[in-house]
C-alpha cells in the first residue's frame, strides 16, 4: 500500500552531505497536489522522496487513473526512465507536502556505471517491486473490494492523510459509484 526504502534514503542522505559539486543533489519542496513527473514528458532528473506521501498513477487513454502504488519516504523515481532512456511512464502526484532529493542525470549515470552499493540498491528495489505488484495482483483476485478497502482506510488513518474518493477508487480499480455503494454497505 504505502512502500517506503529507509535503505535508500540513507544512502541519498549521505551523498547528498558529501558531494563535492552541490548542483548534483539539491532538495525540491512540492505542495499537497503538485505533480513531480508527468507521464509521457521526458525526466530530467532522478528522485528519492526524502518526507511525504506521493501516488504513482497512469492515466489511460479515456483519461481514467489507475493508481499503482503510494509512494513514501526512501522511494526512488524516475530512476527506470533514465535507465531505459524513455519518456515518463506514468505520472507522480504529491499526496501531501513533499521533500524530494533531485539528483541530476548526469551524476546518476555516473553512479550507476561507479558506485557497486547503488546498483545492489537499484536491485533491491526493482525485485521488491515485482514481488509487491505480483502480491497485489493475487491478492485483488482472492480478497474482495472491500478486504481492500479497509487496508485502504488503515493507511490513510495510520499516516494521517486524506485520500480522495476518486483515488481510492483508482487503487481499487473500481468506479467511485462502486466505491460509494461498498461504503454504505460495509464502512
């Protein structure tokens, strides 16, 4: 529901106070709403979400959104679109405020090719990835609706956020008049 990388973080933590050219790391400040990236524009930089709550959604070409994954503290974006030398793939909207580490092309491509620790992150990073959007698949074909739902309204409770009816519904893969009718009848 909510994926976090306290590895990562740490580890952009400390470039970040020890780089030698301080345009290769700065901090970005974005507001409740504000996109980091948007889908299909190219990236310029690579993020790691230092504070803050974002969703990673794709909109569809009848404009629907399917949120992927909410994205928190430690989480690398942008990183996949670099490697690959493609357009965004899908959009990143702050939740709430966020503090994000920018990291130019340039010095992650340097550290890609340099750094061993980076490239075992990067590893880790793509396998939980593939094993959280496997799991989530399952379990959408196991559990219903409203199963998810309730993990749903435990995270926005536990963080202390507000997720809109229509995001909830695009995690949920459901119509917010699905949503609506779910909620009368179980919440």
């Amino acid at each position: 529901m909510l994926r976090t990388n306290q590895s990562f973080l740490t580890y952009v933590q400390e470039l970040y106070e020890q780089q030698e050219r301080k345009e290769n790391i700065i901090v970005k400040q974005y507001s409740k709403g504000q996109k980091l990236f948007s889908q299909n524009e190219n990236a310029t930089k690579v993020m790691v979400i230092k504070e803050g709550i974002t969703k990673c959604f794709f909109t569809e070409h009848n404009e629907k959104e399917y949120i992927v994954e909410f994205l928190g503290n430690g989480e690398i974006i942008g990183e996949i679109e670099l490697i690959r030398q493609i357009s965004c793939l899908c959009s990143i909207e702050a939740l709430t405020d966020v503090t994000a580490y920018a990291i130019s092309t340039d010095y992650f491509s340097q550290l890609i090719k340099n750094s061993l620790l980076l490239n075992n992150l990067l590893l880790d990073v793509f396998a939980k990835r593939i094993i959280d959007t496997s799991t989530r698949a399952s379990y959408q074909q196991v559990y219903t609706i409203e199963h998810s739902l309730t993990k749903l309204l435990n995270l926005q409770s536990k963080q202390d956020i507000s997720i809109s009816k229509e995001d909830m519904a695009s995690y949920l893969g459901v119509t917010v008049r699905s949503l609506n009718r779910i909620l009368k009848k179980h919440v």
